[in-house]
C-alpha cells in the first residue's frame, strides 16, 4: 500500500475479483510509514458493502451461483434417473442362450 503506483500490475495478475476498489479514503493520511501498516481485520469489509457499491456485479453473482445450484440438482436427479433404468436393464439382459447349429 505504501509503495503503490497506480501501475495497474496487480490487477493484470491477481485472480479475477480478487482485488476489489471502494470509496473508503478514511486510511489516508500523510505518514507512509508508521501509520499504514495494518492488520487483515482492518482492511476486510463485509459482502453486503460490495452489494450496495456494486449491485449489477453482485446480482450476476447471485444469479450465476442460483444457476449453479439448479444445474447440479437437475444433474443429480438425472444421475439417479440413470441409475434406476440401468438396474431393470442389467436385470432384463440374462446371459444369451447357446445357438444350436444343425450339421447336415
């Protein structure tokens, strides 16, 4: 934070997301040495702060996720539907009878 240049080259190789801008000035101040050395408490900030400064970004997040959560319980009863055809079929398919060959 203190040697920050504004070159952008954090963001360019961080995970996408991984780093997230607010409006929060309040940690500025004209010391760079002593004063900005925080721990990870003070710089954390709750989910609900980036849903009401980035609304469309966080609803995509949620509608992505519900999406997710649709597709693998549709999968998992599709594995069971499987599943359950699969049985009576194996159970149907007794071994083959030997063919009888006639010589004449």
């Amino acid at each position: 934070m203190d040697v920050c240049m504004n070159c952008g080259l954090c963001a360019e190789y961080c995970p996408f997301d991984a780093i997230k801008m607010d409006q929060n000035f309040e940690l500025s101040n004209y010391e760079r040495h002593q004063t900005h050395i925080y721990c990870l408490q003070d710089l954390l900030v709750s989910s609900e702060f980036y849903a009401r400064t980035h609304p469309e970004a966080w609803n995509s997040a949620d509608e992505v996720a519900e999406r997710n959560k649709v597709a693998k319980k549709k999968d998992q009863r599709l594995q069971k539907a499987l599943a359950a055809t699969a049985k009576p079929a194996a159970a149907s398919k007794a071994a083959p009878k030997p063919v009888s060959v006639q010589q004449s």
